[in-house]
C-alpha cells in the first residue's frame, strides 16, 4: 500500500508541476501550490488580470478506471471552495474575481501525454 501511496503521490506531483507551467506559459502567476487546511486543499492557485484561480489537478494513468473528471464528486468541490474560502478569508481579504478550474492530465512512463483545463468548470456559490 505505502509503494502505491508514493507511485500515487509522484504521479500527481508531475500532473501539478505540468498544470503550474501549463498556467505560466498563458501568462498566470502562480501564488500558491498545495494549499492546505482541515478539511481541504487547494492544487494551485494561481492569479491571471485581476481574477484569480483555484485549480483542481486531477492526474491518471493512462486508461484509467475513473476519468478524472468523475473524481470532482459534489464533497470534493464542497472541500475545495471551503479551502478558497479561507484562502480568501486569511490572504486576500476578498476576491471580487475568483473562479474554480480544473486540470485534468494524463500520465505515461512518467511523462505527460495530455493536459486537458476547464476554465470555471465548477460555481462555488452552491456548495
């Protein structure tokens, strides 16, 4: 189990990494990675014109037996806008322009084969 955790663990340290240098690349600063409280965690948060955004990585191997777009289940989005929440409550003070990404990346051999990103691809006004 603990060599899965670790296999596990890499494979979303190379999907985040390729996500913050995706959002570079277009021009976003990358103001925090794996911001943590109780009951939540936020990937990357990165700021982009004055709005900024909380991104959800979600990496897979290849052929995975869930996509990773399933794994952004109604908890999993209830825990990342309460983690945004106290990001904004402790950090910005409020945020006039904010939005929910997701990055969804697939992995083979340790190296990226797709990067797919949705832009507002959840409202966090109904959690």
């Amino acid at each position: 189990m603990q060599n899965y955790q670790k296999n596990s663990r890499k494979t979303g340290n190379i999907g985040e990494q390729a996500t913050a240098e995706f959002l570079q690349r277009h021009g976003y600063e990358i103001l925090k990675r794996n911001y943590t409280v109780r009951g939540g965690e936020i990937d990357i948060i990165a700021s982009k014109n004055g709005t900024t955004a909380f991104v959800e990585v979600k990496t897979r191997k290849e052929a995975p037996l869930e996509e990773g777009e399933q794994a952004i289940t109604p908890v999993k989005k209830k825990r990342i806008v309460a983690a945004a929440q106290r990001y904004i409550d402790e950090v910005m003070k409020n945020c006039e322009s904010c939005r929910f990404d997701v990055a969804v990346v697939t992995v083979s051999d340790n190296a990226v084969k797709h990067l797919k990103y949705y832009v507002n691809a959840f409202d966090g006004s109904n959690q």
